[in-house]
C-alpha cells in the first residue's frame, strides 16, 4: 500500500529529547482512498507517560492508513484498546474515506469517544468535536472557532459543486495567521483519482500534485515552469519544494 504523509519535525515545536530528528506525521492518504488529519486538540490534558498492555497513545491511531482502506475499518482495529493521549500535546484525528464516511476520534484518558458525520461533511478544528456536536454553530467556542465557522459555511455554500479549486478556496478560509502556530501546508486529496493537491505558498497559489500511483510529485499551477520529483521512502523537505519554486 502507497502512503502519502505530511510530517513535522517534532523538535521544532517540543523540545523533547527523546524525538530528536524525529518527523511525526499528522495528515495522510493511502492508495485506498483512506485519508486522516491528526491535529493538536485544546486544552491539553495530561499525558500518560507509560501504557498498559491493552492501551495505545490516540495519535498512533493514523498509523491504520498502512493497514485500513475504510473508515469502518478503522473503527473495528481501534475497537480493542484503551486510547490515551501522550505527554506532549493532545491531539485528535479524522479520518474520512472514499465511500464518503468520516469520524472524529478523540479521548481525555477516561474515555475515548467517536464523533461521526452528521449530515454531508465533518469539520474539525482544535477544539473538542464531540463537545460542541449538535450545538448551533454561533455556540461553538474553543480554539479555531471561528475558523470552524468559515469552513461550515463554505461547504454549505459550495457542497454541490466541489472539487480542487473550491478546495482551495476553503482551505483560504480556514489559513491559521497566527505567528506561533500559521498554516505551514494546505492539502485537497481526491481520493478516487489516488491523488493530492498540496501547497507551503502562504498565498495558496503555488500547487503540486502527488500521483500515490506513480509515486510522483509534479507542478500542477501557479510556477513558469514544469518540474517533477520522484517521492520515495526518505521524502522531500519543504525548504527543497520552496527552494525549487524560487528558482
């Protein structure tokens, strides 16, 4: 099974000396057409430093883009655990699938609950989903609010007619500015066509395409010219993709 991830360097945001050099993935499609998001959830709890036999820390569960092609899937392999978070940030995932089934999966070490869709998308930020689930959306509170809202107002706005380009146009909608955590990578996945949509131009216009059955990244708009890299297990970095725009 092909994998595309998008992954941090840890030691840029934790200082964690047990992860140097280390790249976490946070957001991913496999060939199947199974896609997850991983994002910080706030505000944080504490972390549990060690498990149990039958515990997992929350964030590993975006390692069954190596083995799910299903949402349903994935709620059936995360059934037999008991899911944590870890000690450095909280975190939550989504997971969305070919079909058009999504769920939002998030625990506070007590309990892990399963946010599914209630309508014709799922919209999460860094806030709790299944604390706000069914509130009116001028209810909503938490970090990225206000954010959440933009983004439920453009796909209700836009639902019958959406592909890449209003991809992008919402994914201008919901661009985090902040200067301690911005928005560093936007994506729009097509799960059908085995393809991703990707940009690190803070103006969302320079665009690559990732082909997970050609194993290829190539220019798709916005550069003078066509340009192409072969994606393997060690990956690109982003300053060589920006570096290669500049040029």
């Amino acid at each position: 099974m092909n994998v595309f991830h998008l992954a941090f360097l840890y030691e840029k945001t934790q200082n964690d000396p047990m992860f140097r050099n280390h790249f976490a993935k946070t957001c991913g499609m496999n060939d199947r057409g199974l896609f997850c998001s991983c994002q910080e959830i706030e505000p944080y709890v504490n972390g549990v430093e060690s498990l149990g036999e039958e515990d997992g820390y929350i964030g590993d569960q975006y390692d069954a883009l190596a083995s799910c092609g299903r949402v349903d899937e994935v709620r059936r392999l995360i059934s037999s655990k008991r899911w944590v978070q870890f000690t450095g940030p909280s975190v939550h995932n989504l997971f969305a699938d070919v079909d058009g089934h999504a769920m939002v999966t998030e625990t506070d070490n007590r309990e892990h609950v399963i946010t599914e869709m209630d309508g014709d998308y799922l919209v999460m930020a860094n806030f709790s989903n299944h604390a706000m689930a069914h509130k009116p959306l001028a209810d909503v509170v938490g970090v990225g609010a206000e954010r959440y809202r933009r983004a439920h107002a453009y796909l209700a706005a836009h639902k019958q007619a959406f592909g890449v380009s209003r991809g992008f146009d919402l994914l201008r909608q919901a661009v985090c500015d902040d200067p301690g955590c911005r928005t560093l990578c936007s994506m729009v996945c097509l799960p059908r066509e085995r393809t991703i949509y990707l940009t690190t131009d803070p103006e969302l216009e320079k665009i690559w395409k990732v082909s997970l059955g050609r194993n290829l990244m190539e220019t798709e708009r916005g550069f003078d010219r066509y340009m192409c890299h072969s994606l393997g297990p060690e990956g690109i970095l982003a300053s060589e993709l920006e570096s290669v725009a500049g040029s």
